[in-house]
C-alpha cells in the first residue's frame, strides 16, 4: 500500500510508524494531499489532486501567532496536519468540538510571547481546549513535548464527532507514541 492509503486507512497507525515532513512549497490551508516516502520513518505532504486526503495544512510563518479557524461540516472525514513541531506553539480551542480554532505559534524572535499566548487563551474559558508548548505547558496525558525531539500533530474531523487531535511525541527519536484522541 502507498502511505497516502496507509494514512486513510488508520491515521494512528501511520503516525505511529512516521514522522511527517511538509516542505515549504505545499500549500497551507484547505487542499488534497499525498504522502511521499523519505526514508523508512518519514512521510513528505505532498499537494495533491482529488481523490486524496482532504484536509487543512496549518502553514506556521516565523516569528508570528498564526491562527487558523478549522472548516467543519466535511462530508467525508477530514484532516488537519501540522508541521514537525519543535519548539513551537499549538493552541486549539473553540465552544466545542464542531468549531475549533487552532494556533501554531512560532515565536522564535521572543519566546516570551508563547506564555503570553497561552494565558490569554486560558483567560477566554473555552469549553474545549488543548495545548501544548514546548516549554513543558502541555496537557497530553501521559505525554511529552521535547522540542529536541519534537512533535507532530493531526487532526480528524468527521460530523458526527468534530474534530479530535492526535500527537507523536519523540519525532526524531522515531519512538511512534501516538496521545489521543485529545
């Protein structure tokens, strides 16, 4: 099977087994994706045509607070995919699992500002909230975010549940522990 397959099949097992890689020139937001193999643990996003994974790419820029509200009602399960995190800030939040907004901070310039984030979040009360922050403020259950290691996360959105988000903790140890879903 292709890993594109492998991933619509059982995203968990496929983030188990790999890391995923989004080079710079795949196209954030709404759009078909395919995975590429680089490796034997890491898969490359790759754009794609229909008939692919449907999904959202939430594109970090450097040194910004990049805020994306994720699209619902999808009519077929739907994906959200992140950038192999090290160091920076994810934040979803939202009334509740149907309308998230997500963040994928990268406050390289003033990592000062990544408790700033967080707090005003917190402050805002939102009835679902994860996050996680390389600085250890995370609350992945039984997890860790070692930004030497790193981190990847996905999310799937189906109707009937909303969204639901799944972490790898230890990206570039390749340990394939998968928390979620959150």
């Amino acid at each position: 099977m292709s890993l594109t397959t492998d991933f619509l099949a059982n995203p968990i097992a496929f983030m188990r087994t790999q890391s995923i890689l989004i080079p710079a020139q795949v196209t954030g937001g709404n759009g078909h994706f395919q995975f590429a193999a680089q490796g034997a643990h890491a898969a490359v996003l790759q754009n794609a045509g229909a008939g692919n994974i449907p999904g959202y790419y939430a594109q970090p820029v450097a040194n910004n607070n990049n805020v994306f509200a994720l699209p619902t009602q999808q009519p077929a399960t739907y994906s959200m995919l992140t950038d192999a995190m090290n160091g920076c800030q994810f934040l979803a939040y939202g009334p509740d699992r149907q309308h998230i907004t997500i963040e994928h901070n990268n406050f390289i310039g003033n990592p000062a500002l990544y408790a700033a984030r967080l707090n005003t979040i917190t402050l805002q009360n939102h009835a679902y909230f994860l996050h996680l922050t390389a600085t250890g403020v995370n609350n992945i259950p039984g997890g860790t975010y070692d930004p030497a290691s790193g981190l990847n996360v996905v999310g799937q959105y189906t109707t009937a549940n909303g969204w639901r988000f799944y972490v790898r903790d230890n990206v570039g140890a390749n340990a394939g522990t998968v928390y979620g879903p959150l």
